[in-house]
C-alpha cells in the first residue's frame, strides 16, 4: 500500500513554500495548518508572543515524517485525556 495519504505538495500555491527549506520536492503541505496548535506542549519550535502561539519556524507538519509525528501526537494526547 502507498503512504500517498501522507504527502501531499501544491506548488500551485501562492504561499508555497510558506517556510525557507532546503529541498522544495519533500515540502509537504498536507498539514497547512498544524492540527497540534492548539496544545500547549506540540513538541514543535515555536514561540509565545505577546500571548499567541507563533509556529512560523516549525517544520514538523511539513517535514518528510510529519504526518506520522502528528497522528502519533494527536494518539497520544487523547489517551491521556481519556485518563484525566
């Protein structure tokens, strides 16, 4: 079976890339926007200013293995609600 679901590249965008990286072949943009912004621990680069989440220098969601990242995370967090 083909991971095809796990990649997905629009060149046609206006916005592609929307991140500086090296090799513009393995830019996914199947995640535009993380679904991890709304956790407070992503496990991504970002940073906090003036009390918003700024995910610019993340590329976790657009990396080679960020699909598998995420849906391990998402796994995760719910469990550990589940348990709370």
């Amino acid at each position: 079976m083909k991971n095809c679901y796990k990649f997905f590249n629009n060149r046609e965008c206006e916005y592609f890339p929307c991140h500086h990286v090296k090799d513009e072949e393995k830019f996914n943009c199947l995640f535009c926007y993380c679904p991890l912004y709304f956790l407070e621990d992503c496990g991504g680069n970002k940073k906090m200013i003036s009390g918003i989440k700024d995910c610019s220098d993340c590329l976790i969601p657009h990396s080679e293995n960020g699909y598998d990242y995420i849906i391990k995370k998402i796994v995760e967090t719910n469990k550990e609600r589940k348990q709370d």
